[in-house]
C-alpha cells in the first residue's frame, strides 16, 4: 500500500540544490524533498508520499488523517519502515 502520511517538518536545509526536510512522524524523523512545497516552512505539517512532501496542511487535518491511519493497525509503520 502508498499512502500519503502527515507528519511536521522540523528541519530544513539544502542538499545538492535541492530543498529538504526533517520530518517528524510522531516520533520516527525522515527526510523528505521538499521541491513540491516551496511554501513549506518549519512547523508547518506536510503530506509526504515516496519521500516527497506533496501538500502542506493544516495541523487539524493531520491529526485528523493520522488517527484514521493509526485505527487502520500497524499501516503506519508499514508505511515508514524502519
């Protein structure tokens, strides 16, 4: 399964011209481009799929979406491997 995760990006910094996050899902930290979300800022939650934060949201929206996924079992985990 892809999904689409929110998490909050805590970091940015840029690596071989491109701009990357740290974000942080609820306790597990990836970094993510951040080359589709240009407005993006730190604090600001992300929609990230295959590495890219795809959307940036609002903080109600993801925590809305991220209690859905954590009622789903372990698809969160799935999702972020290790």
């Amino acid at each position: 399964m892809c999904l689409g995760i929110p998490g909050r990006l805590t970091g940015i910094e840029e690596q071989d011209g491109l701009r990357v996050g740290t974000v942080d899902f609820g306790g597990v930290r990836k970094q993510v481009c951040l080359a589709y979300t240009p407005q993006a800022g730190v604090g600001d939650y992300v929609i990230v799929h295959v590495g890219f934060a795809i959307s940036v949201v609002d903080a109600t929206e993801a925590q809305r979406t991220l209690a859905v996924l954590r009622a789903m079992g372990d698809v969160l985990e799935q999702e972020l491997g290790p």
